[in-house]
C-alpha cells in the first residue's frame, strides 16, 4: 500500500503524518493493532456506504 493511500485510510490531513510510520515492517506490527485498524477501517465503511 502507498502512503498516500495509507493517509487516507487512516484519515490523516498531512502526508508528514503518515512519513513518520513509513519505515515500519509488517513484522513490527502487533496483532491487536491489526485487530484494531481492521475493525476501525470496517466502521469507515459503513459510514460511508450509510451517506
């Protein structure tokens, strides 16, 4: 995923935001932030489907 797309996912104003957390691997990322992200990613949704 690009950053640019990873900003907007996250719903973050400014590209600088998202340049702090470029250089994280997959194996830094713990399950329950996965967890966490998955479930706030599919709340987005469905708000936007909802609109």
């Amino acid at each position: 995923m690009t950053l640019k797309a990873l900003k907007e996912l996250l719903s973050h104003n400014d590209i600088k935001t998202m340049m702090r957390y470029g250089h994280l691997e997959a194996s830094d990322v713990s399950p329950e932030a996965v967890r966490i992200f998955n479930e706030q990613n599919a709340a987005r949704r469905k708000v936007k489907k909802a609109a």
